[in-house]
C-alpha cells in the first residue's frame, strides 16, 4: 500500500481521524464516507463500530484503506444499524510496523449497564501512570494503545450512565483528546480543555454527524453546524443535541499545524478555508522572504497553496516544475547500475525542459528531518536549475509533538541542532527561509501575531511551550526547553 | 485497484506504454522503473520478458500496478538478464472486464532461428483480415489481441533474421505502431510510417533504453537521445545503434492528443515540454475565449497547465477550488438516504469557503460523453459559486480514434450529437468555449495553425479526418465522415 | 476449506486441542506440530503464545489450519522463545460462522507481576453468571469465549504469584477443564478435579510438553510420561514438575466420547490403545447384535476400527465398500440435471462392483441427527446391494454435551425422540443396532460394564446424568433428565 | 497445498485425469465434478473449456485443486454451455515448479472451419521431433507441454472436418494417448492402439460423457457404458456416439499400474473392480511369500486392499498399525532439537500400543526410491516392533515409464541398482518380498500369468520392454534394456 504523500516519512504525520452519525439508515455507510474523506489523518487502519436493537452492536476493524476495507457489500452488511463511529489511524512512533489489530480502534467495551465504543484522536499524556494502576486493580489490557486507558476507566466508574462515566473516566486523563463515543442510543462527542485536535458537528437529514474536519461532512452531504467548543461535550439522542462542560475552562490552543498541513485545504478550521490560510502563509512569506527568480514551484501537492500565494504576492510566474507519479511506490529494486536519488525519482520527476536555466523558488510546508528538501534540490539541480531558493511555509520545527501527532525524537529534527543558516549550508541551496511564528499567526487570521504572554495556539512543535506536561515522556527522560533556550 | 484519474470512465485513454533496455545489469528493473514511469498509458496489466544466455528467454505478465507486480525479490528474480522488454496496457473498448491474461503483452514467439518477444503500442486496422488469413494457413492465437498477428507473421516470414522477419511482418501491417521488441542478443524500435504513437531512445550507462515517452527515460537517470523517427526501425547490439527506413516515407502525422491528455506533463514531445504546451493552450484559451469571472479554478489533476496558462494570461486569480481526493475508489455503497452526486464526491471536494458567491472559470483538458462535466458543475453550483463558465482545453471530440486509443462509439461522444451551443445547454453552464483547432496547433508550436491541405497532426478525434482507413471498422459498418460534413 | 471427516456436520465435535512446551529452543516449531497432531480436535482456528526474555510475550492467532498458518518462517520467526502455548478450536454452536479472531486462544493477561497466556479446553458451565459478576466489578470481556472468565479471575485475584492466582481462578469455575498456561517462566497444567477432558505429560529432551494427547507427543519425538491426574495442577520450571492438587477430591468421569469417537485412533487412554478400544466395540458388537450377511464395511473413516473388529469376531469378510474421496469439498454447483444425493458423492463413492448383490453391514461409530445414514444407506442400495444392516460402536445420542463438546439441540439428535426400533424404520435399513452401555463400558475396560450407581465415566450424552449440573444451560431452560426418562 | 498421498514424493504418478461431457444443461458442472473424482490423476493444475452457440467458447485453467477453483458462481458462470470437457495435471518431471498456467489443458485452437479444444492423458514419444518440423513451419508454440503438438498438426492439416484433422494429427503422434476433444457440436474420445491409457464412455441422462475411470462417472450418476477400444475413435453428436478405428490394429497393452496404483479402488477397468484386483494381489502374495507374524498392517491408504487380501488368505489378524494425519503438510520448520524422522512423523503415526512387541508385516503397493520405506520401517522399530516384514503389492519398479506417467530417472529406482537381496538389506528389515509379474498378471485376471511372447499389458516399468520405442528419451541418451539384462 503506498503512501499517500511522497514524503512522509519526512513529515510530521496527524495520527488519527475520527467520524460519528445517529438517526440516519445505514450508519455505517455514512461512516465509511466520513473516514474515507479523512484517510489523510490515518491510513494504516480502520475500524467502525454500529449498533442495531437486534443484534447489539457491530464491529469490522481492519489494516488498509477505507476505500478497500468498507466497501463491499459483505463487509457493510456486518454493520447494520443507525447509530455508528469509526476511526482512522496511524501507527505511533514507537510501534512502527507493530500495530496488532487490538490496536485498531473503535474500542469497545461492555459495561453493567450496556456496552460502549469509542474512537480517540489525540495523546494522553499520563497514559502510563494511568495503565500501571488500572492493571495494579485487576483490568486487563488488550492494546498497546494509550486510548484504552478511557474504557478501562469508564468501566470502573461508579457512575450510573454511560455519559457520566466519560466525564469521570476523562477527568482523570491528561493530554489532547477529542472523542466520539457511542451507546446503543447516545452519540457522544468531546474535546480536551485545550481544545487541541479538531472536532465539528454537523446536520445531515434528520441526524447529527461528528468529524474531525468538514471534508467529512461536506462527503456526505451534510451541513456544517459549529465546532465542538474546547472542554465541551455533546451527548445526541434522537431529541437532539445536548451541551455539557465538564471540565474546569481554559484558554483554548487549538494545534497550529493542522492549518499548515494536517487538515486538507477543503475543510474549514475556526471559520476559515485552510485553503486560503495557506495560499495567505505564502502571501506573508512573500512579503517576510522575497528574492529575485524565474519560477515559482510547489513541492507537490501539500506546497501548492502556499506557492500559489507567494506567486501571486511576488508577481513571479508559477509553475508546475515538479511533477508527481501518481503511482507511487517504495519498493522498487534498484538497478546494479545505480540511479541517483532513485527514491525520490518514484514519486517525483522534475519537468526539465521547464527548469532549465531558471532561477526556482521551491515552496515546501515544512522541513522535519531535512533530508527529502536536500533529494529534491538535487533533482532540481540535475535538471539544470541555475538558482534554487527555499521557502518553507511553517517555522522550523524543532520539538517534537506528544499530542496525537507522530514526530521523529527530537535529535533527528533539523531546525533542533541547526540555526536556519546552518541549515540552508546543509541543504546547499542558494537561499533557505521559514515563515515567521508572528508571520504564520498572522496568516491564520490573528492580526496581531502571537500573542507570547498567552499563545492563542499550540505551536509547541515550533516554539517547545508545552501547553500540557507530557508526563509519561518526561519520566522517560525527555528535556524540557529550559529557560535558556 | 482505484483509477488513475478521478473520471477516466469519461476520458479517451492511451492504451499502452512500452519499454526495452539493452546493455545493463539487471535489465528488469529498468523496465519496471520505465513501466511505473509509464502507467498512466495503461492501468490494466503489465508485463516483462528479459533473456540470458543460460536460462533463455523469462516472462511474468500480470493483471495490476507495476509498484504491485514487479517490486518483490521473488519476481524480479525470475526476470535475469541484460536485455529485456516490458508493455503496460488498458482493455481495449469491446473487451472490457473480459482481458485474459493471454492478452497481456510482451508476445513472445519460438522461432527457427530463436525466440523473440514483442510489446505493441497502436492499433492495427487490417487486423481482422490478417487473422483470417493466418488461421487458414494453420497458425494458432492465443489470444485476442490484433497485436499477436505480427509475430505469426514473424513466424511465416521466409527471411532469415529476426530483424528481417519483423520488417517483412511489419509491411503486412496496416494503422498505427510503435513497437518494441527483442531477441537473446538485439533491442529493435519501430515506428510506423505516419509516427502515430511515440517513442524514444535513452542512454543509460553503456546500455540503451527505448521508451515511449522521456520520463521513463529519467526515473531511470537515461538521457533523452532523440526520438525514433517516424517509419524508421533500430537495432541495437552491444556494437551500438543501427538505423533502418523499411517503410515507403510519408508525411508524418503525430497524434495530438498526446499533447492534449495522454503524455505526462514532465515528458518532452517533438522538442517540447508537454507542460509548457498545455500551459500555452490555456494561454491561447484565454485569448479566444474571454470571460469576466473571480477564479479560475481547473478540474483536477490534467485541467492544472491550461488553468495556469489561462490565469496567468487573462489576469484572473489561479485558485484550487476543487480538491481531489487522493484514495480514491468508485465502490463506496451508496447509503439509503441519497447523497446528490456521491460518485463525484468520493473523488473532488469543492472548496465551499473560496467558491461561494463567486464567478468561477473551470478548465478541463477535454469533454467525452459530457456526464462528469455536468456533475462538476452541480457541486460547484452546491457549494454557492454565482456563475459557472467552462473552459475545455481542446476541440469538441467528435470521432472516435482507431489508432490505439480507447474511445467510446461515435454516439456517446457528445460532440458528435450537439454543437458547441447545444452542449452548453444541455450542461447548463454560463458558458461553454473549447479551444479551437487553430488555437490548438498554435499552442503546440505551429505558429500559423493547421495546415487543413496537408495536416501536421493526426488529429481524426477531432476532424474526422483518418490518415489510415481503419478498414476492420469500416468491414464492420462504421460511418466515415461525408464530404457533407 | 474442506471438513476432514466427511460428514461432520452429522458428527458430535470435540472443540479444542492444546499444547505447551518448556524447555526446548524453538518452542513455537514443537507448538505448531503438536497442533497439528491435534487439528481433528479444531479444525476452524489456532493460536500460538511464546516468550522469550527480551522481547517478552508473542502471539499470532489465525483461522484456518495449523498447516497453512504456522510454516513459514516470516510467521514462525515471530514467536521467537523457549517456551509456549498454542490452541486449535471449533466454534460451539451458538456462534456458528461468527467466531471472531478475538475469540481465538490462547487468552493473554498482563498482570501487576506479569503476564500470563491461557489456553482451555472443555466448557465453563456457568461461565454466563461469572461474566455477569466480573463486569459488575469493571472487567472488559474482549471476546464471547466462556475462557476469557479465567483471565478475569485471575486478574483480580489477590494471590501473589500467577500459579496461585491461576488456583484461584479456578475454584470459582464449574464445569469440565483442562488447562495449559504458561507465564515467563512457567509451564502450568490442570485439569478439572472430573478429569473430564484429557490432558498428559511428556519429556522432550530436557524439556517438558503437555498436550491433549498422546499422539501429538510421538510427532515430536517427546516420551509419554503420563496422564495429568483428575484435579492436578503442575507447575513446571526448568527446575522440573511439581504437583498440586488444589481441588476437593471427587470420583473422575473421564469422557467416555473421548474414547469412541473424539481421541485419534493412535493416541494412548488411560493406558489403553484407542484403535485397540474401538476394534473391541466392533467384537461387543458382534456378540451383542450378529447378523447373517456377506460382507463388513466401515462407514469410512470413523467406523473402520469396530468394522475390523466385527469382521474378526464375526467371520465375516471385512472390506472398503465404501470409498472416501480424499479431495473433498462441499460446495460444488449442483447441475441442473439432477444428481442424486449429490452432497454425499462429492465425499463418498459405493464400490459397485464389491457391493451388488450382496449383504452388507455398515458399522459406524454414532448416529446423531441421522441424516448422513440416510444418505449412505440410499447410495449403498443404488449400488445394488441386498440387504442394508447397520451397526453402530456407540449407544444412542440421546442427550446434548455441556462440556466442551459441539452437539445439536436436544431435539435435533435422533435418538432423542425415537426408539432403536424407530430409528430402523426411519433409516428404512434391513436392521440397526447400537452398542449397549455396558457393552462399550466392557470395550474400553470396565469387565463389569457400567457401574450405575457411581459410574466410571461421563457418558451424559448416552444416560443424560450430567456429573455437573449445567447451570449456565438450565438457566436457559434446559430441561434435565426426569426420575421417569 | 498438501500432497493426495503421504509419500507422493516417491511414488510413481499418472500425469493426468480427463473427463467431457455433452448433452446436458450446465455441462461445466458436471465436468468439474467428474474432474474432482479424478482428482488423484493430477493435482497441481485442472482447466475446463465450454461451448455455448452465443458466446463461443469459454475457458478457465487454474493452478490448484478442483473443488477451490471450479465451485464458486462466479467461476462456474463462466463457463456456460451444454458442452464440455476438461483436465487435470501433475508437472512432468522435467518441469517441476515450472508449470505455467500456459502448459495447464485443455488447449485450444481456431481453426478455419472453428474452434476446437483437447485434453490429453498420455505422452507422446516423437514429441520433440514434431516440435521442430512445426516450428520450423511458421507454427508458434505457447507451452512446453508436448500435448501442443496435437493442435498444431490439426491447424496445418488438409483436412475439412475436425474429426479427419485429429485423426492426421494422431497417425503423426507416437506414444500412449487418450484424447477428449470438442468442436461446437461434437464430443470426441480417441485411444491410441497399445490403449495403454484408460477411456471409458457414459450414459448421463440424454447425454453422454467420456472419463478416464468409472468413478468420475459414478459421482454424475451417469451410467457406464463400455470403455473406448484401443485404437478407437468415438465422435459424438446430439445424434449419438459414432465409432471409428483409424489406427492399424495391434494386440493391446494396457498399462498394468493403473490395477496396482494409479486409478481409484472404486473403479472398474477391464471389467474388473480395481479394490478386488488389489485384495487379490494381498492374495497372491500371500501364497507366493508367507511368513510367520503377529499382525498385517497396510501403509496408509494405497496398500490397504492389498493387506486386507493377505490378512484373509494368511489368517494373520489386520490392523492399522500406521495412522495417517488427516491433514498433511510438508513444511513445518523443523525445530532446533531435532525430531528423527520428522518428515515421515508430519503424514503418518505408529500406533504404538499395538505395535510394541509384534511382529508385523508391512504391505505396501510399490517401491520406487525406497526412501519411504526406509522411514516407515524405522518408525516401526522406533515403536517397538520385533520384526518388520515387508510385502510389496507389485513387482520391482526397475524402469522408467514414457507413456505419461511421472518417474524419477533410472538410477534413482532402488530397483534398477539393486537385487531383492540387496534391497532388504539396504532397508534393514526382516524380509522383503515383491510379488511375481505373473502373480500380479494372475490378480488382475490372466489366469496363466504373463504370456511373455506376447505381453497382455504394458509393463515396462517392470519389464524394461517398452510396447513404443522412446524416441525422444533415446535422442536424449536414454539406454533401452539390452538382450543381457
């Protein structure tokens, strides 16, 4: 199964999509379109999960794709019912490769009082601490998956309804969370105070649908009502949404990136197109980074706003110089006689007639690891570029995320070891600039930039404030940015 | 196995792509590299023959991706040698779902002298007759294939040599051919006389590459030698590169619609980037066919060159309000209440936030049977856009092509019913303007246009005008244009 | 997949098989044989349970046979470790069809001291009141196995050590069992204090393996120690095997089913050659019910045994009237020109030439729905045999098995509702006649017979007096065995 | 896919099993039963070609067993039509693992006058020399089966009809053939003039079908006729079956192995039950080699008939002393302790509590590398047998067979190199004993034994006279018996 972007191994990778409806027929087939449009969030596996009253509820999990995994008639037919949840996922970082199929939610569990499933987008940042002591007391875990932590918490809950027993279970965990829960009456729907990860509810027909991001919805012909608010939690039954906050409020940090990369530019994000947040990022790059050139060219596809944006501001044509194989692959074997960059040629080819003797401006979102952008630039240069500039559309990364999103540990972040300098000299290219924080907060909407006594967002990735300890990865020995950083 | 394009049900598709390599270790996984490089020619199936002096001659032909079927350790050792050829392929129109694996090329034939295989790209017009006259001297098909009549041929032939043999086959032969072959020792190129379909040759390290278009030249790090010229036949030995004219000389007739669809962007056609020509169409577009609009937006992925040219000549902002699903698939289960245009959906996402209230311009690269052009129009008319005007980067495509390509019958071509003012009705667009064929020659480089006396390009999809007769279709009833039209 | 006994939709099916080993290196390659050597007790699914200290607990679970599953090296490479665990099961009847990979064994629990692995065999008789209990208290139940109860038991025992916990767990439990478990570094055995379902020991080199039976030792070579006493527990450690016997002491009523049906016919049973206890019901057989005819045959290939024994003490001759297609399968398109009884000819054919004219005894070893005696009878006689006199090595199945056994609802077993003289005429042979009780108590030993007031096995599915009472079932409304049946 | 025979690895193998059928409603369906009762002729690949007046012929070959390919809707609606024929395969032995679906029957042809397809049980000797004249004619191959030649030789034939062609085609043909064959109308069976291979003909309702043994008719419920004659040719049409004799006459040879191994117990050859024929040389044997034992056992399942036959003539009790696992497999890893025997311990085990301390004779059908036997007898002693008698069910296998049957080289006969005397001491048991070749001519029916001036049978494999000389492996070196052997 190939990956879904070029690079992604050198990006930082959302971990989860999460989807759920009530009151329509077919639930699960609403479901499988919902998390069809959000495998970008998740593509190693999937789940949905349904109930009917005749036969309790459903379950299909599964390694692969929606589109293959959720489409035939067989497997659909195992999930009858009108209620129904599902999820999309990647593996975490340190599991690569490992991931069980009890890793793969909806998790589900069976309580005195009916059963429940749930579907998490979002690390819990005490998840070990937690474990220890649900195991210590007698529960069995079957997943290496920190979510499970929520049911287990659930099921010993002294509460009397399913609802309340979230509540408790989630008062108890740390971290960024959005959850979208069922009963065998109840769609259940919650983000963490913070507000971190996505979670928008919509009409669809006489029901209610829960997505991670509008893209979702928009697939099923739904209509966007509101994001979930940050600490709320919405608990829809067949009379209608009913609003609860449990938590103790917050000022809300809601993750940054997925305006740069994780959403797709087709959703809406706090009332605006990412879309057009991102063709912005480039206007403001423009402005921030001018240089003199031929061309401007996206790094396909996640740089196409950005470039279009900069293009636009600079006045400097923009171009496709860079084209991507749609049938990607990673497996080829390689020829004794050896091909420069094979890798990369797989997926991406440069336009030679194009670039020659141009001067390029190369508009990428991001650079993780660094060593994809230096692949790129020499194809860029083997085609006969005379100038290649880069221009990133995010600040350098250089922390790694705990809250749902899969980063490399942070020696292996470039922008970690090395000033912005030093790493256009490792990249050797004529000139190498990242958007501004101020720059990016501006193209996101805050007019004023960032707001440093009190960051509007979690930008953690780019400035290490950690809105929430990671306290499972500080026990495990990670350094916090100290004062002088 | 998802398609390619999100609507190549509605597209005309190039039926095949071929490859061969001479004079590197591991000459298989050339070809597989030049056949991913090559799959949008042919999605179907694929295969690869090589040869080495102790084993002889290796095949493995398979239904599925390159990436799927020829990456595996297993497989690729089936396929030793320094020599070896590959094809990609579609079904052709009257056989679809019905492809038997005997019908996925390289043929390969046994003869006195030795074996040879070939991969076929074109179609041959006198097939019909051919076969019935081969199987009444006692020769044996395997498969459907008109392209398996050549090396019955091959094997008639009285001539000595498999070069010899293959030209004597090659006279008898009437339509459009690019083709491949090889023995245990030579690579042989052919064009047809009038170069219908392309092909070029590559130097890789002290070996050679044949291929059908530049870009499996470069995932394989060859360099662009030339093209073959149209009716020219080459052997290549290890001693180098033979040129022979077997074929009476014509005026050559390349197809266009290779610059219009078929070729990849990144490919260099007749000296020129496909991009770049594509680019200028749209350039061209914006000059004949003006209009007063917010965005221009194209149809993704093949509308992406004409859009830009069109903004970039019109001064109309360049904007992605369509995003392409990137997992596609067509099987989703349509759930009972009724998504409007779910098919569509599985595949684009109109971009709400940036479409509403807007005047939108939407450049696609051709209209088929019209019912993927109607559905694009109803999302974007959905999502709020004011006005809806088409932009097709080619002529009304009213004639089916013989030569190689997959096009419905003439009656489900909707240009062949309804001039351009019906079409715009029945699509129930603001406006509907296609590049003109003038415009189109001027766009791929014939500063003064279509030479109607004598064309430059085989253009019959959108003339009528056949430089070969397709005699087996003509047997079978199909209606040559009148003078009258 | 195709069933190995060719009628066992019409047989009592023994639902598990497992295996441990201790000591040995490559521990999960003596697994996979010894579940191999076990399969006819659970042909639908398996699982293998290894530890090794680095890399801690392993498992892979599959449907489908120990063959297909457990011989590759990829697979095996991932059950690395000395020590394991493995299970081959049927699903029970209730979830015919719906077994899902969670309720495959062996059941793995990760407790505060450790994790530990289970695998069960026999039945939990009130596996539904303990499920009820232990969700009260907050267990999460992952499959609808009645051995996960044994996990949860023993996590939330208060016992120090697994072993301990493992006791503990097990006197809550009612029914019949035989365990094998295994910890980092323990191998556990126990069977229930009836000692209804068997168990042994065996030496392998310096090594220990428990298994169902004997059989699956001698393909790994390993010694026949003994058999696990009724209510032992052994813990065995490379320190070697101590002896427990945690349960209050009760009279053992091994399954008599074991020994007429279920064991293969080359395992050893409480000493005695099960091949050699079958051909002894054949010589009962004979003596009880003699009949005049010309030839025996064996309903092939459960009924050879008793068929040679019936010939020998008979005098009539033994032979294969009866052949068994050794490719068999059930699902071939029946063509529309009838075939008569088509489903049993896909399995068995009538030896023509042997059978006409003559007069046969079948001898097979029960008779459960009567369906398949039916059919063969039909076929026997389409063959032109005289005269149809079936004998049967087993009394009438007139009562389900709660004890790990798969049989039909009561009303479904044909000796349930008819007597011996009714099942004659319903089966419309020339005679039948079944062993009697005490005649198969004579056959496996008891030179008495039955002693009825305290009898020596478990023979409920003959006597219907069940030694525990089947509370989960009578919950249910099973109606037990009345004063006056 | 598990080997039909535990030890098929060494036994000898008929290379095929045909079956047409014409007449009836779904004709495919009654080919795919008729080839799964044949199922033991050929195991590695079947294929089924149908003819319906719509949509011409239709063809499905496969690799694997009947019952997986040729049972589902799907497959089997592929194949319409009220004609049909069919065949399974082993690989020869030169081609092990190679097989390509394209050596898989039946092979098809067109023709000027249609189609025909053919399905062929034999070998034919000349087959390398007909290969090159055809080739060296413009013919092009597609297998490396020598069957192709047959169609090759129809399509270059002068003749009208496709009968007369097949008959051109045959007299060119050397060697031992039975032909099923198909046009759109008629059924054709041809038997060369030795009938070497077997043909038999059926009554399947209004229809009639054609096999290479009465049991694939018994499974159709058809009834059976009479065998094809040596030399005969049947065409059969909706008008009934026409006989023809196009071959010289000469006295037949018919192979003597299909009464020892090849074909089913259940069916009949020359008018004689094939399990009585077996029983009969247990008989024999018997008289001819006495010997004073405890038990007789067969080794599982081929020399069961043949035990039996010697048990009742000896008086010697039977017994299965050697139990066979039902589902076998060849490639379990083999542990790091080693397991003696482990390969012989995967397919059989010894019964031990009733081997120990006896004295048993082994029958068995045949030896052909001895290396079974070696395993077999040391299982035995393993056991604790006393002593190990050998009987062998046919005469010393000390030649190859050309006629389609697969042998392992001359050299590799422990036969060939080694007197009885030196085999017995070789395998290291008591005694060893084959039957005569006329005791085995006595079981299958001649009265006399061998009429040795004029051989009633083929026997070649005992005899070294071969009936057809061998011209291809006499081209290849092969030494025929010489005066002095």
């Amino acid at each position: 199964m190939p990956p879904a972007h070029p690079f992604d191994d050198d990006k930082l990778k959302e971990e989860c999509g999460i989807f759920g409806v009530i009151g329509v027929a077919d639930a699960a087939n609403f479901v499988a379109l919902g998390l069809h449009a959000l495998q970008h969030r998740g593509q190693e596996a999937g789940g949905i999960v349904t109930h009917e009253p005749e036969g309790g509820f459903h379950s299909v999990r599964r390694f692969g794709y929606v589109r293959d995994n959720f489409t035939d008639p067989e497997t659909m037919g195992m999930l009858p019912g009108s209620i129904g949840i599902g999820h999309v996922r990647y593996s975490t970082a340190g599991n690569k490769g490992q991931t069980a199929i009890r890793d793969v939610q909806p998790f589900f569990g069976e309580f005195a009082m009916g059963g429940a499933a749930i579907a998490h987008n979002g690390n819990i940042t005490n998840a070990n601490a937690l474990r220890r002591e649900l195991i210590e007391r007698g529960s069995i875990f079957q997943s290496s998956s920190d979510s499970e932590c929520i049911i287990h918490l659930m099921a010993r809950s002294l509460q009397k309804s399913i609802p309340d027993r979230m509540e408790d279970a989630l008062r108890r965990v740390e971290g960024a969370f959005s959850v979208v829960a069922m009963t065998r009456t109840k769609l259940i729907g919650v983000r963490d105070p913070l507000g971190v990860r996505p979670l928008v509810l919509g009409r669809v027909g006489e029901g209610w649908a829960l997505a991670s991001e509008t893209c979702a919805l928009d697939i099923i012909g739904a209509e966007f009502v509101r994001e979930i608010e940050p600490g709320e939690m919405v608990v829809i039954t067949d009379k209608g949404v009913e609003s609860q906050h449990p938590f103790r409020p917050k000022r809300s940090r809601f993750c940054i990136f997925e305006h740069v990369y994780f959403s797709r530019p087709d959703s809406i994000l706090g009332g605006r197109s990412v879309y057009e947040s991102r063709r912005q990022i480039g206007v403001e790059l423009a402005r921030e980074a001018p240089v003199d050139a031929d061309l401007v060219c996206p790094v396909p596809d996640s740089g196409t706003p950005a470039a279009i944006g900069y293009s636009q501001e600079s006045g400097i044509p923009y171009a496709m110089g860079i084209t991507r194989n749609q049938y990607m692959g990673r497996t080829f074997i390689e020829p004794t006689e050896q091909i420069r960059n094979m890798g990369v040629r797989l997926k991406l080819n440069v336009n030679r007639a194009l670039i020659k003797g141009k001067r390029v401006i190369l508009v990428d979102d991001s650079v993780v690891r660094g060593t994809t952008s230096r692949k790129i630039k020499e194809m860029i240069l083997d085609a006969g570029a005379k100038e290649v500039h880069f221009r990133i559309a995010s600040p350098p990364t250089a922390w790694p995320c705990f809250y749902g999103v899969d980063t490399p540990q942070r020696e292996k972040l470039l922008a970690a070891t090395m000033s912005e300098d030093e790493m256009r000299e490792h990249l050797q290219v004529d000139s190498l600039r990242f958007i501004s924080l101020d720059g990016l907060y501006r193209a996101v909407g805050e007019a004023n930039g960032r707001d440093n006594a009190s960051p509007q967002y979690c930008d953690a990735c780019f400035s290490g404030e950690y809105p929430v300890e990671p306290a499972d990865m500080v026990e495990q020995g990670f350094q916090m940015k100290t004062a002088a950083e």
